[in-house]
C-alpha cells in the first residue's frame, strides 16, 4: 500500500510541477484550471476508499499549493 501510495504522490509531483511551470510561464488559466481539475479528478480516485483521510488530504494538499501559487 505504501508503494503504491509513493508511486501516485511522484506522480501528482510531476502534474503540480507542470501547473507551476504553466503559471510561471503565463500561460492560459483555463489550462491551469484543466490541470487542476484532472489532478483532483486522480486524487479522488485513488482515495474513494477512505472518504475522511480523502477529505482532509485532498483539502490540505491542494490548499497549501494554491496558496503558494498565488
């Protein structure tokens, strides 16, 4: 379970480095909004087990980085 929990992390990494370099470059934002929504659209799958652990992760881990963007 951990392994493959590592797996989709680095992967959701590399999809948030690509938002970064979106928002960075200045490109479109309904772009950002398409990676955005696909990223959230993973998360949610890969968490559908555990609605609680889901929640709070989904809501930490998206707030912070949109934070940080802005």
């Amino acid at each position: 379970m951990m392994l493959l929990f590592m797996q989709e992390k680095n992967q959701i990494l590399k999809k948030f480095m690509l938002i970064q370099i979106f928002y960075v470059s200045g490109l479109n934002i309904f772009v950002l909004h398409f990676l955005m929504n696909g990223l959230k659209k993973r998360m949610e799958n890969l968490f559908s087990g555990n609605r609680i652990f889901h929640h709070k992760y989904l809501t930490s881990f998206l707030g912070i980085f949109i934070v940080e963007i802005l």
